[in-house]
C-alpha cells in the first residue's frame, strides 16, 4: 500500500524539523504548516521532472516566504532532484551547502527564484506568467503552456509590492497564476490581528482575481481547489486556512514555531504525535516510493513535448531564445546608427540617444518586451508601431506597467527568470529607491535585466529636489554585480545598450539625461570604448598636467574645461567614465594608464562625490554636489551649485599651484 498523502506531508514536516534542529536555525513553522498543500500540489498538479529541473515547458513554483525554505528543500529531497541528498537537507543553512537560509536561483537545481524579502517572489511570479503568455502568443500552445504556482504567507500580503503585483496580474488576466496563501493568522511578532485588520481575499478579488478559500489541512479541499485554479480565466488565490508548526505537539499555531528551531522534547514528542517512529533525517522506504514516483511521472509529458518541439518549425529560434542567445543580426542595425551618429554629431538628451537605440533594436532582438511604470514619453521606451501586451492575445511586446516601479522591476526579474524574452523597463531614477530591492534582487541572481532611468541629475530642473537625484548613482554604483551606465552621447549611449544586452549574468542600471547633450564621440573606433567602462576621450597637447574624469552629461563640460586649460598652455586629458564596474573588471596596467600618473586629477558630476576616489585619490578635486537640488531650469542648477567649466578650470588650477 502507497503511504497516504498525510503522512507523505509528515516526512516534509520531520524533515524540517530534524534540518532546523541540527542547524539551530532556521523556520520550520511555515514548511509544517503548508506540508499538506504542498504534497497534493507536487504530487497531483505541478508539472515538472526531477531528473530535468530546466525543460522549458514545466510548471514554475515559486516559494515566496522564503523563510519556510525547507518545505522547497524537502519537496525537491522527496521527489528525487538528484543534487538534493539525505547529505545536503543534514547540511541545512551550512557552508557550501544546497540548502541555504533562503533559496536561491541557479545554486540549487529546482529552485526557480531567489526568495526571501516578502513580497517579491510574489511580484516575481507575475513577471513568469508573463512571459509564459508573450511566448505561448510567439510559439504557440504546442511549444508553451504552463503555470506558475506560488505560495506566500500573510508578511508578502503586508508588503506593499504585493499590492502592486496583484493589481498588475489582474488587470492582465493572467488565468495561468495561482498563489496559496499560508493563511494562518500569524507573524513573527505574534498574531496578524496586531498589525493587520484587512481582508486579502476581498483585496485579490477587487483585484480581478478568482477566490477560494479552503481548509489547507484537508486534502480533499485542497484537490478540488488546485482543480478549480487552472479553470479560470483570471489568476487565481487560494486563501489555505492552516495552522503555523502543524503536527508540532504542544506547538502547533503558535508563533514561536516561525523562526526557531522546536528543540529535542518537542521534536520527540511532535513525532509521537504523527506516529513517525524513526530516528532523525529517516524517511521509511514505503514514504519514499509515492514521492519518487510523482518526481518522476513528469517525464513521460517532458518527453512528449520535446518531440513536439524536434518537429517544429520553430525549434531553432525557440532554443536560440531559450537559451538567451542574441540572433545574428542583433545589433547591424546599432552599428550603422553608431556609424550615423560619429558623422552627424547629433545633441541630444540621452534618454533621447536610447530611444534611437531602442529604435534600431526592437525589431531585430524579437526576445525583448519593453515597458514603463507610467513615463513612456519621458523613458523614450516605447518603440513606434510597437503593440501592447495585454489580454486576450499576449501577443504584443509593450507593457503599461502603471506607477509602479518595484512590481515593474520584480517582475522583469521573473520574466528573465523564465526565458525566452529580455525584459527592460523605464522610470525616472530618483524613483529607483522604489525599486530598488529587485533590482538588488535582480543583481543577487544574476540575470538579464534592463532598468532604463532617465532624468538623472539636478539636470531634471524645475521639477525640483523630490525629483533630481543626487546620492542615487553612488548607492547604485556600490550595489555588485549591477552595470551601472552613465553615456555621454548617442555613440557611448548605443555602446552601452550593446554591453547591456550582452550581459547576460549581470542586470544594467542606465542613467540618463533629460536635457541635451553635444557629441562627444566624433571619431570612429572599431571597437566598443565604453566596455572599458572607462577610456581615454581626449588626450592632451603636450605634456599632461591635468586629468578630468566624467560620465553623462558632464563629459562635454570637461572637455570644455580642456580646451580653456589648455589654452593656456596647460595640458588636460579628459577619461569618460561610463561604466565603474566594468573598469574595475581591467587589467590593473589599463586602469593605470586610463588614471594616468603625475597628473592633477579633478572629478565632476552632477552628484554627491561618494566614489569618486578611486580615480582622484585622496588629492585629487571633485566638482558636484554636497546636499540636495533645488527648482529652476537646469542651466541656472549648474551655475548655482557650482557645477560649470569655469568651476572644473578653478580646481585644476588650485592644485597646480
């Protein structure tokens, strides 16, 4: 006889218990609690194989109250994920283990997002279902059509992200997303009554989405319910009514269960409690098998999709994207505007710049679904003739995000996360602290993600200080794994949408101008400048006795600070700095020369110098900002926060002696 599904939850739940034990740490209230919807869920619904996490047509699940990770860890144990040993759930939380605090993405095979910050896998699971609908719209059902199932817990509902990734999904009618709600009246402080007198289920169904709620203990509710969900039209909550440390013996509902280990009596006594006899991390023979089985019974449809995608027509291209390759062709068209622009010098703003990019782009990257928290005609995002993605068809590649920047930068996350499309995304960047934590989020995974910010500087103008930021570039500068691009012109501005593209294990943070900028890059180059992150614009007539560093809209005001400095005689190099990170990335001998030794060395931008040391040094001089902006056109900013050629020329000179 197959062990039935109660005690098939039960191994999830000794499991969790025993791993937080020996670890002295973790959460097992949470894994205890959704053991029961998570066993009909992975045994009866999800679509997936165990012996091939990746196939691109699974089921994506998404554990958005990371904390409960080792209800993930157990599930992929139990099932038969080959990297998730008896070895590695005893090495819970542990150096070099599979089975971190919280899951991430690409160090555990199974684990489809980084989750832990509540709220944003959530918000991350809106962009999946996104993208599952832009492609199945490219590719057609055979080739696509899944769904994505999340669980959350009452802190993701708290956060306000939520808010905006349930207003997103229900606007869009996204029927292939349900989320299970860990409804269990509790949170770390004690009961939710303390902090929250809402109700979520008439929030996701003024939302637009389909409602239930269930008994999440019961598995035949939960059956019918999972049933329910992937016959809707809209996305899908399912509010399971649980109890936090379920099977726990004298704990069981209360909040103590959330974040610590239950210790040796209660863990002796919970087992007694289940009739779960064996000694620790030991899961009977005849519990096993169920599980195994239902890990494996997925790769009977995994291989009938991949017939059906050997005799596709659109095999090569589905891989090609799939795998997040460019086509062959992707950037001929930004290599002719690159060209264009050396010989035209066009003045312009650089969101401006990036527009033209965007324009060149679009139609030759298929892959790439643009958007915009409400700026569209400020980010210069939208590309002409471009359609809209939205229900019923999916088909367009445009999305009217609304105001909100951190469910737009979650769910371009997700829609990364996925494959199959490269997602980019406008808002004005002093609104980044909005967004901040998934562009972190995004940095932390190591995915493709374009965050395209424009108005970047005091340079925003009469919009005044609430608008122009001023400490943003140095708080992003200090994020790792983020590219954070500040081009000077259309040339430095197409290079960097080119860097962009082709990083494909690191998200990209461009800044850009609202006001006009001159060429700067009027000479051809055979290759991409800017993937230096910094070089050498303009050399010095005669000895250098002078470096200015800028990026963006300073670079033309440095050069205008040369040409005075040397009109009297005073030799000035001029390094653009577009890009610190990828700088930081050269041969130390480049950097030293692009720094260059002997040399006065002044700084300036519209910004707070926090950074720029490490091309100043400790004598160096930097020209910017010290507090915030103010509102007036932006010419009369630049003169009056001190910010000006004259200004550059004056330092340079002051350290000359």
């Amino acid at each position: 006889m197959p062990a039935p599904l109660q005690t098939m939850a039960d191994a999830i739940r000794v499991l969790s218990m025993d791993a937080v034990e020996q670890a002295a740490s973790g959460h097992p209230g949470m894994p205890m609690g959704m053991a029961d919807v998570a066993t009909v869920l992975w045994t009866k619904f999800l679509k997936y194989d165990a012996t091939k996490p990746d196939w691109a047509d699974r089921d994506r699940f998404v554990l958005s109250a990371g904390h409960g990770s080792m209800l993930l860890y157990s599930l992929l144990h139990l099932t038969g994920f080959k990297a998730m040993t008896l070895g590695e759930i005893k090495n819970f939380r542990q150096w070099g283990s599979k089975t971190p605090g919280h899951p991430e993405v690409f160090h555990t095979p199974g684990v489809e997002v980084t989750t832990g910050p509540l709220g944003s896998g959530l918000a991350t699971s809106v962009g999946m279902a996104m993208a599952e609908r832009s492609l199945a719209a490219r590719f057609g059902a055979d080739l696509v059509d899944h769904r994505t199932w999340v669980i959350c817990g009452d802190g993701c509902l708290m956060e306000g992200v939520s808010h905006e990734a349930i207003s997103l999904a229900g606007r869009l009618k996204l029927n292939k997303l349900t989320v299970m709600w860990d409804d269990n009246d509790v949170t770390i402080d004690g009961a939710v009554s303390l902090s929250e007198a809402g109700d979520p289920v008439a929030r996701f169904k003024a939302a637009g989405w389909a409602v239930k709620a269930i008994d999440g203990h019961d598995a035949g509710q939960i059956r019918r319910a999972l049933a329910w969900a992937t016959k809707q039209d809209r996305p899908s909550l399912i509010a399971c009514k649980t109890k936090i440390g379920k099977g726990a013996a004298t704990m069981e509902g209360h909040h103590k269960t959330h974040g610590a280990a239950l210790g040796k009596t209660e863990i002796a006594a919970s087992r007694e409690k289940m009739g779960w006899s064996q000694e620790p991390f030991h899961v009977p023979d005849e519990v096993y098998r169920p599980w195994r089985a239902a890990g494996r019974k997925g790769g009977k449809v995994r291989k009938a999709w991949e017939a059906k995608l050997a005799a596709s027509p659109h095999k090569a291209v589905f891989e090609r994207a799939m795998k997040g390759d460019l086509p062959a062709d992707a950037f001929d068209r930004l290599d002719a505007l690159i060209a264009e622009a050396v010989a035209s010098k066009p003045a312009a703003a650089t969101r401006q710049h990036s527009g033209s990019a965007l324009d060149a782009l679009f139609g030759a990257v298929p892959e790439m679904i643009g958007g915009s928290a409400d700026l569209t005609g400020s980010n210069n995002t939208f590309v002409k003739n471009t359609a809209v993605f939205d229900e019923p068809d999916y088909a367009g590649r445009y999305v009217n995000y609304g105001v909100r920047e951190f469910g737009m930068a979650a769910a371009m996350n997700g829609m990364a996360l996925h494959g199959g499309v490269i997602p980019y995304g406008g808002a004005f960047m002093v609104f980044s602290d909005y967004s901040r934590p998934a562009i972190r989020l995004g940095a932390l995974m190591g995915i493709r993600v374009i965050h395209v910010m424009t108005h970047d500087s005091i340079g925003v103008g009469e919009d005044g200080p609430t608008h122009q930021p001023v400490e943003h570039l140095a708080a992003m500068r200090a994020m790792p794994n983020l590219n954070v691009f500040r081009p000077a012109d259309a040339v430095e501005t197409a290079e960097c949408w080119k860097l962009a593209l082709n990083a494909r294990k690191t998200p990209t943070f461009m800044a850009l101008s609202r006001q006009k900028v001159p060429a700067v890059r009027t000479e051809a180059s055979a290759e991409n400048l800017s993937a230096k992150g910094a070089y050498e614009l303009a050399p010095a007539m005669g000895e250098a006795k002078v470096t200015l560093f800028a990026c963006g809209t300073e670079v033309s005001l440095a050069m205008a600070a040369r040409d005075a400095l040397q009109s009297e005689g005073i030799g000035t190099r001029v390094v653009s700095t577009p890009c610190w990170e990828l700088f930081a990335a050269q041969p130390p001998a480049y950097r030293a020369k692009v720094i260059g030794a002997g040399t006065v060395r002044v700084a300036v931008e519209a910004a707070m110098g926090l950074g720029w040391e490490r091309f100043i040094g400790e004598d160096g001089v930097f020209v910017g900002m010290d507090g915030f902006g103010a509102s007036a056109p932006a010419d009369r900013l630049y003169k009056e926060f001190g910010i000006t050629a004259e200004a550059v020329v004056a330092a340079a000179k002051s350290k000359l002696g």
